[in-house]
C-alpha cells in the first residue's frame, strides 16, 4: 500500500508539473523572457556546446564501447585486467588487519651511490598512479591554501599584506613551464643540492626528487593558490556577528574555530580543492617533463602517447582510458559540488558591508608566520627561478647558478622561424577564441543570471562544465569528429585549436560577468524597459556597460589561460605542426638538441610574462571581487 500510495503521488506530481494550465503559463513566461536577442543567444551558446563538447564526449564513448558495430566492455576489461594500468589486489591474510594490498612496485625512495637519496614515490599502476598523486596534491594544498588564507584573513603584522600578494607568485606559471625550471633545481646536481650539500654541507646527503614525487611537488607548489584565494575569499566574507555570537555563549579558540569558523567556511575550501584535484588528475605537461620515471605511469600521458595506431587511427585503447578519466573528474565533480550545495550555511544580516574580524599579532608570533611564509615562498618561487636562470643560462653544469649568462637563448627562440610562428600563432587564436567567449559569455551569463525559466539551471551547468573536463579528453573528441573534415587538424590545428581554447576557458568569463550582472540592481534595466527601450537595446545600452569592467577581466583571464593552454595545446598541435601553439613548441624545443631546456625556458619566461600583465590587470579592476574567477 504505501508503495501504490508513493507511486500515485508521484504520478499526482507529473500531471501537475505538465497540466495544461501550467504549460500554458510556461509558454507565457518563456515568450515574456526571452525577445528575439535572448533567442539568439541560447541558440548560440547552446549550439556551440553542443558541437564542440558535448558531440566529441559522446564520440570518445562511443569509440571506447563500440567495435564492429557491436557494443563491447573488451577495452575496459584489458585495462582493469592489465598490470601495467591496475596492478593492485586484496589478498586475504591470518594476521591483522587481515588484508593485504598486492601490486605495489618499487621504493619510495633508494640511495644511490652512497650519497643520494633518490625519491620518485611508489608505482601503484597507471590509474591508481593518477588518483593518488591527485589526490596528495589536493590534500598538501588543501592544508598549506586553507591555514594561509586563514592567518591573512583573520591576523594582522607588519608586512602581511606584501606576503599575501607574494605567494600568489605561483600563478604566474603552468605546471609545465614550472617543471622544467624545478627539474633543474632539485636534480643531484642541481642548485638546491649544490648548494646545501657541497658548498653549506648542511645536508648529510643528496636529495634528489623525481617521478610521481616531483609531480605532487610540482602541482603543489603551483596550484595552493587556488585555494588560497576561494578559501580567504569565504573567511573574509564569514558575517562577524556568528563567531560573536558563538563567543557570548562560551565558545573561544579552537572551539569557535572548530564549530564555526571552519564549517562557515568550508564550501570555499572544498571548492578550490575539488579545482585543484581536476586540474591534478588532468596535468599533462608535468609528466612529460619527467617522463623516462614512473612519472610516465598517468593516464594523460598514456593518452597522448597511445592516442594514435601505426596506420594513423585513434586507438580504442586510448578512448577508452580517456572516457575512464573522464568519469573520474566528471563524477568528482558532481559529487563535490551537490556536497559544497548542501554544506552552504546561510548567515542573516541586517545588510550592509561588514569589517572581518581581525587581530595584531605579537612581535614573536609574526615573527614565526613570517618566517613560515617566506619558507613556503622560498619553494613556491623555485619553478619561477628555476626557468629564468635556464632561460637567461649560458654554460651550466655543477655550480649553484649559471657560469655564464646570455641572451642567446631568447635570441635562438625569436629569430627560429617555427618558434616565433608558434608564438603567432598561439597569440591569434586566443585572440579569436577570447572574442568568441566574450560575445557567447556574456550572453550565458545573462542569460543565466536575468532569464528565470525553466532549462537556466542547466545551460549554467553546460557553460561551467569544461572546468571539470581534462582537456585531453576534449582534444581526443574533437580530432574523432572531425578529422575527416575539412577544419581537421591534420590540414590546420588553427580552428580546432579557436574551439577548443573557446570551450575550455569559456567559464573563466562567464562566472566573472555572471558575477557582475548578480551585483547589478535589475531595477536599472526595468527602468530602461519602462520608458520605452527595447530588451535588446537595454542589454546593449544597460547591462553591458554596467559590467564591462567585469567583461574586460574575464576576457583578459581567459586570453592568457588560452595561450598557456597545454593538453589541447599539444594534441591538436602534434598533427599539424606548421599551425602548432605555443605550448606545443616548447615541448618540441624541450627535446631538441638545438635549442633544449634553455630555450624551452626562455619561452617559458615570455609566457610567465605575458600571464603575470594580464592577471595583474584582471586583479586590478575586479579588486575585491576577483574570487568568482575561480568558481566552480
């Protein structure tokens, strides 16, 4: 009975839903909502999406299911079966915890020649290999990003507000261009080695760090100011009257921490982690640089490498690892964001803008956070040094810094003609592509923001999704679609490249103009309306101008993330050189025996450069309201 009784109700529900009255009203609403430019719009976005991203994702499964005509799990039943990709096994044992876990290969560390210690971290297979390395890379940033954000939010000392834009230096470099500077500096003879261990003595013996090791380092040191940024962003934001509240009732210290602070500000954490660990699981620039280690045992680099068969097809071997890797991100996503909804505490206010709680250190305690934080500075900027003393080195061999410094290697990168075309080329398509986010971003987000019918919720999710999605899986989609037709990137990776840049960096601007148009009166727009004005000249005349300076920002992040772009950047670019990025090039040059490691740097340098005007510049016109750009 109470099943029978459950399913009525529901069935009373959907006839509700879809009576004819409330069609009738949706109908109503929708031609009220949306003229003919809000038509065009969703028309727009929704036609790119759907054949650029959501057209190639379902390409990608279909190749990884289908053989013959047929649908087959033989792919995936290879993978999971293979030691190569997923070694480990429980075995039961008589002794506690009476399970053992089997497959584990190598030493997390060796010593070599008596003097060094060589850490490269265990190889647990090609799948598990890329969660845990993702997930000790959110874990470490998580930890260092969070009590960060905390002590710069909630505590004032002298030279806090210099430290705080100091340690975002990181953001200035990809995890590519920071592991060619690192693998320099912490090599056995690299700077850091020769200097604590050959000239200072101060260590007892080399370390030298490598493999998946280096690749948690890497992405540690580059992305905890991700969550940095979300995290402090919430802490700042927390209404002061709840933790004066929790005090009046008795709580102090680490129980109003615990039982306020913390839960109040824990959708920004988990937000930026959940950013971090895609961003981790989808790296693959990182691993290339370390390749010939176990390094090469992650699923981006066994994609890249695989992608393509002797005769020129895409390997279902390859898809299939790409649609595994998809699902993973994809369902932490998901999950982490239904999780984030959940835990959002509401805090109720009288309105207005409210001061964060702050307090004055004392000499001592600043004296030991500053100390921390220029300890953490000192690694954090290490990636950076490493590639300008690369970039700038003439002969270096043993010694701490360059014997020499030249400009030859700027010089070899500017006057190479496939090099410079590269830095053309990628300098034009993210142009194209910045101009196509901006023209389609502001609509989705206007769209998303001002249009309160049925589907808004959906295309915000279609707008934000790429966040989520590596982009080699996007690159292994595209090239399924469409390499056999005339925009292939066998012919050019120009417009691929313009399509892929468009989708991946597409949420950079939306959630930066969604933001916006959120903090802008509508009554502004109605007044418009009121008087006569057309809702396409109210958006044109209105809405744009009020947000542009949000529109510039978003452009401006995107343009720059879209020129460093790496995934997508060396997939498409590999199958058309001559029309290949930037980031392509430098992967080239990296290997090369005419330009190597220091000319790679020295592009690497150009980027940096690039990335740290733009993003100096975004900051400085959204001031404050810089968290939505790493929103998820």
């Amino acid at each position: 009975m109470a099943v029978r009784r459950l399913l009525l109700n529901r069935l009373h529900g959907f006839r509700e839903i879809f009576s004819a009255k409330r069609v009738r009203r949706g109908l109503r609403n929708y031609r009220w909502q949306l003229d003919p430019l809000s038509w065009a719009q969703l028309a727009a976005v929704v036609g790119l999406f759907s054949i650029f991203l959501l057209v190639p994702l379902f390409a990608v499964t279909l190749n990884a299911v289908m053989e013959a005509g047929s649908f087959t799990v033989r792919w995936f039943q290879f993978i999971f079966s293979d030691a190569f990709y997923f070694p480990l096994s429980l075995r039961l044992t008589p002794d506690f915890p009476f399970v053992a876990l089997e497959g584990i290969r190598g030493r997390f560390y060796d010593i070599v020649g008596g003097d060094t210690i060589f850490i490269q971290g265990f190889d647990m297979g090609v799948i598990p290999n890329s969660l845990y390395t993702a997930i000790l890379t959110t874990m470490f940033t998580s930890v260092i990003g969070f009590l960060l954000a905390f002590i710069f939010a909630r505590y004032k000392f002298r030279g806090s507000e210099i430290l705080r834009i100091l340690l975002l230096i990181p953001l200035l470099s990809t995890p590519f261009v920071g592991a060619i500077g690192l693998k320099r500096m912490i090599a056995s003879e690299g700077t850091l080695n020769t200097i604590f261990y050959d000239l200072l003595h101060f260590l007892p013996f080399k370390i030298e760090i490598t493999g998946l090791a280096a690749l948690v380092m890497v992405q540690t040191l580059i992305f905890y100011p991700i969550v940095f940024l979300i995290a402090y962003a919430a802490i700042i934001n927390i209404d002061p009257t709840m933790e004066e509240q929790a005090e009046n009732m008795g709580a102090s210290g680490f129980r109003l921490f615990r039982s306020v602070t913390l839960p109040l500000s824990l959708p920004g954490l988990e937000a930026g982690a959940l950013l971090v660990f895609i961003l981790s699981l989808e790296d693959l620039g990182t691993p290339i640089v370390f390749q010939g280690t176990n390094a090469s045992k992650v699923m981006t680099l066994q994609i890249f490498q695989k992608m393509f068969s002797p005769v020129g097809l895409i390997t279902q071997e390859a898809t299939a690892l790409a649609l595994i890797l998809l699902t993973i991100s994809l369902a932490v996503f998901l999950v982490v964001r239904k999780y984030v909804s959940l835990r959002r505490y509401a805090m109720l206010t009288k309105g207005g803008i409210w001061r964060p709680r702050t307090r004055v250190l004392s000499r001592k305690v600043a004296l030991l956070v500053t100390l921390f934080c220029l300890a953490l500075l000192f690694f954090a900027t290490l990636p950076h040094l490493g590639v300008v003393l690369l970039a700038f080195a003439g002969r270096w061999t043993t010694t701490p810094f360059p014997e020499q410094f030249t400009l030859d290697n700027f010089a070899y990168v500017l006057g190479e003609p496939l090099t410079l075309g590269s830095i053309a080329n990628s300098l034009t398509y993210a142009s194209v592509a910045t101009l196509i986010i901006v023209l389609l971003g502001v609509s989705a987000a206007y769209l998303v923001s001002r249009k309160k019918i049925f589907g808004m919720g959906a295309i915000d999710s279609l707008v934000t999704m790429p966040i989520a999605i590596p982009g080699i899986v996007i690159a292994t989609g595209l090239l399924l679609v469409f390499i056999k037709t005339p925009i292939s990137p066998l012919a050019g990776a120009g417009p691929m490249l313009i399509v892929a840049y468009t989708i991946r960096k597409f949420p950079f601007t939306v959630r930066t103009v969604f933001s916006g148009i959120e903090q802008t009166d509508e009554a502004l727009e109605e007044a418009a309306v009121n008087v006569g004005a057309s809702k396409t000249r109210t958006f044109l005349t209105i809405t744009v101008p009020l947000v542009f300076v949000n529109v510039l920002a978003g452009a401006m992040l995107s343009f720059v993330y879209s020129m460093s772009e790496v995934s997508t950047g060396i997939v498409l670019g590999d199958a058309h050189h001559a029309s290949a990025p930037m980031t392509w090039k430098m992967l080239d040059t990296l290997n090369s025996l005419a330009g190597g490691p220091p000319a790679a740097a020295a592009m690497g340098v150009i980027l940096m450069s690039l990335q740290f005007i733009m993003i100096v510049g975004a900051n400085l016109l959204l001031r404050r309201r810089a968290a939505p750009l790493l929103a998820v």
